[in-house]
C-alpha cells in the first residue's frame, strides 16, 4: 500500500492512522459482539450487513451510494443517517449522537428490530422454495450452452 501513497505519507500523518492492509470486513460485520455498522453503502456492504442483521449508519460518498443510504434510512428503516453540515462537514459531535442512537436509542432498536425482519425475508428468498433460488434455477435453465 505504501506505493500507492506519496513519498512521506506515512511519517508526515501525526493526527490520523493509515490501515495499510484490508481488514475482513465480512467477518467483523458478522462478529456477534459488532452492534453497527458505518458504511459508505456500496452494495455488497449493505448485503454483508443485512444479511447478519447489524442495522448501520449510512455514510454516502457518491453514485449510487445516496440512492441506497436514503433506501436504507427512509425505505426500509435499517439505517442513521448523519446530517451533513456545510455540504459535505459531519461534525463529531453529530457522528457521537448518530453512533448512541444507533447503539442505545429508539432509532438503534426499531432498526434493529426491522433488521431482523429483513434478514429473514432474505434467508427465505434464498431457500430453495424462496422467490430468488426459483428465479435463478429458470434463469440458468434457459442458458444454451
């Protein structure tokens, strides 16, 4: 990783930290013990998250990132969604009240709760008598090899 940063990056950042590797994100989301998940709401994130039920605070970046944070908080109601002051500022102390809301607030335990009934919809679309397990079965059916 240290190639792909200028010259001095890593000795020059005092304030911050660099993770110079991938952290397993798959594996850190399904943890029993991870209560949220922040993230930037790229697809297989929000899937890794639904999938093991942890509600999340969405934190967009651009594409069709906003599309799914704003399905995610007013669609669904799996997500926070911190306000963005001065067009792209999220003050710290706004980041603190959005992770206590998703831990230990109202909001945190009716995401929660919808979380789980959204995990299980999707289990049971990937059973084998769920909607998604019969679309592909057809789907791959249909492929002339």
């Amino acid at each position: 990783m240290t190639k792909l940063l200028p010259e001095g990056f890593i000795e020059r950042n005092t304030t911050g930290l660099v993770v110079q590797s991938w952290a397993p994100q798959t594996e850190i989301v399904g943890h029993k013990s991870t209560g949220g998940f922040l993230t930037h709401c790229g697809w297989n994130s929000v899937l890794e998250s639904i999938m093991n039920a942890v509600p999340m605070i969405a934190w967009p970046l651009f594409a069709e990132q906003r599309i799914n944070a704003k399905m995610l908080v007013n669609g669904i109601g799996v997500a926070l969604r911190p306000e963005v002051q001065d067009g792209s500022v999220v003050p710290r102390d706004v980041i603190a009240r959005v992770v206590k809301e998703l831990m230990q607030g109202e909001g945190g335990r009716d995401a929660r709760k919808k979380m789980l009934e959204v995990k299980a919809a999707g289990a049971k679309a990937l059973s084998e008598d769920g909607s998604s397990f019969k679309k592909f079965s057809e789907w791959k059916k249909s492929i002339v090899i």
